[in-house]
C-alpha cells in the first residue's frame, strides 16, 4: 500500500536530496571502482545502488522473503524514491540503514520529507533552453540573486553574482537573458556586459564579455547589476529559470518598507512561459525578516523554474 505521505511533497523533497546526497557525498558507498569517481551530472546508477540495498536485506532482513529478493526486483523502489515519486518513511529508512548514510544527513533527510524545511534540491523536467548558443557551454557553480522592489511595489534593481565553469575550450562570453525590454545591465566586476538584444518575443539577453577567455574547466566570477524601467505595474513574482543544472543558487527578494506583502510564498511554476507560466507546483508561505526582505538557498536547482510569489 502506498500512503499519501511517501507521495507527498515532503517526500518528493527528501527524494530529490537524497538523489543528490548519492551523486555526491555517498558515491563511493555504492559505486563500482571504475564509477567511483563522479561524473560531470552526478548521474546514480540505480542498479548499483539496488544492489547495495539487496545486500543490506539479506544481512538485515526485516521481513520473511527479504533475503531472496535480487536487485533487479529492487530497481523500481529505487527508481520511485529517487524520482520523489513514492518514498515512504520505510524506504527512506532503509536507504539511511543501507548505504549508509550518517545522522546529520540523515536528520536532513526527515526534515525534507516532513516538510519542516523549505527544498534544499528541486529538479523539474524544464525542456533544454532553445536560445542556447550550440547547447549549455558553461556550467553554473554559484548563483546568488538580490532583487529589489520599490515604494511603488515594482522592480527597480537587480544584483547577480555568478560563478561559471566553461564545458568547452575558448569560453569567451556568457549570455545572460531576462524577459523584459525595459533593463539596462551593468558590471560590477568580471565581464563586460552587450547592449541588450531581443531573443524571442519578450525574452532579451546581453552577451558579457568574460576578463580571460576560459579553456575547459577554467572558472570565470562576475557581478552584474540590472536597472529596471517600468512604467507600469508587473506580475507580483520573481521566477528563476534553470534550463539545466545550478549549483549553490540563492534568491532575496527586499520591499520598500511603505509597499510590503499582505501575503508571501515560496514557489515552483512549471514554466515561466505561456501557456504554463501560471501551473504553480507548489508553494509554501514564507515571512519577510526584519529588512523586509525574504531568501531562500538550494544546493542544487535542475531544470525548474522557482522563485518568491505575493500579494499586496
């Protein structure tokens, strides 16, 4: 039987950590030696780790049968629970008892999947950005976005750090899209930013020049800040799109203290674009802090749209 709770979004939570925690830090506990080294997408081979947990059973088996089940008949269990699909409190267990995985973790792992902390990873099925030059050239190591509203409740200013890493040999630009005309985008430091040209309907981008062009694996760090102009009110959210894997991704939303939120959410849309730009996934309320501002930090984001929602 399966519960409401090994299917709620807690679960898909813990599922999608959990999925991360063995793509990074407890490979080496069920991968073969040739794979014990992690590839560029973290990938887990769920066969190998079907088999780790076969073995476990037929040590520790915790019910009649458990001990004549082969990996094989395991691979679904570990293919739902890594998908978030369906984890039950017992399959989690059983993954914390078999890899195994330890207590600080582990607590991790229940407080994701009793929804007593927002999503520290989210991965969706975003389809792979059209506008990318020839595919992902770079890989996103760190993302941290401020933006700010004003008095009038709109978006006046935006802040970006960002770290990249190049996939290719002679990196020498990183594009960076938005979807509105009325920006103006400025360096702080590590690049120099294009005029903005339209993409598509109203997604714009500039293309910003990096100091030193990168081989691959070399590492470029930039700031960039983007004035917006609006002359109008605008949709009460900030979305962040990731057409592909983001590392270490923070977003701050700060309001003016005369225009604060009656209500406020944390939220996964998914698309940022019509017809789907309204699906709202899931969402959570959230409280501003004392500077009237709300953040949120993932370790990982993967092809999902998130970001803050209100009401005035």
């Amino acid at each position: 039987m399966v519960t409401s709770a090994a299917r709620s979004p807690g679960a898909r939570q813990a599922g999608h950590y959990l999925r991360e925690l063995l793509g990074t830090t407890y490979r080496h506990r069920w991968a073969q030696p040739h794979l014990a080294q992690r590839d560029r997408t973290g990938e887990v081979h769920q066969a190998a780790v079907a088999r780790v947990i076969a073995g476990y059973l037929w040590d520790h088996p915790r019910r009649p049968g458990d001990r004549q089940l082969e990996a094989e008949q395991l691979r679904d269990l570990v293919s739902r629970a890594l998908n978030g699909t369906v984890l039950s409190r017992q399959t989690l267990q059983l993954f914390i008892e078999a890899i195994p995985i330890e207590a600080a973790d582990a607590q991790t792992l229940w407080r994701q999947w009793e929804s007593r902390e927002p999503a520290r990873v989210v991965v969706g099925d975003l389809p792979p950005n059209p506008h990318a030059p020839q595919g992902p050239q770079a890989q996103i190591i760190l993302l941290h976005e401020f933006h700010y509203l004003g008095a009038d409740g709109r978006p006046y200013q935006h802040r970006t750090i960002q770290e990249v890493r190049s996939t290719v040999d002679g990196l020498a630009s990183y594009r960076h899209s938005f979807d509105t005309a009325n920006a103006h985008v400025e360096r702080v430091h590590g690049g120099v930013p294009s005029a903005p040209y339209q993409l598509d309907g109203t997604l714009w981008a500039v293309d910003i020049e990096l100091p030193r062009t990168l081989g691959v694996g070399g590492v470029a760090s930039m700031e960039y800040i983007t004035k917006l102009h609006y002359s109008h009110d605008v949709e009460p959210c900030f979305r962040r799109a990731a057409h592909q894997r983001y590392e270490r991704v923070a977003i701050r939303v700060q309001f003016h203290p005369d225009r604060l939120p009656k209500r406020l959410w944390w939220a996964e849309w998914k698309d940022y674009r019509e017809p789907d730009s309204g699906i709202v996934l899931h969402r959570e309320p959230v409280e501003l802090d004392d500077d009237h501002a709300v953040d949120h930090c993932l370790d990982v984001l993967d092809r999902a749209v998130v970001g803050f929602t209100w009401e005035f």
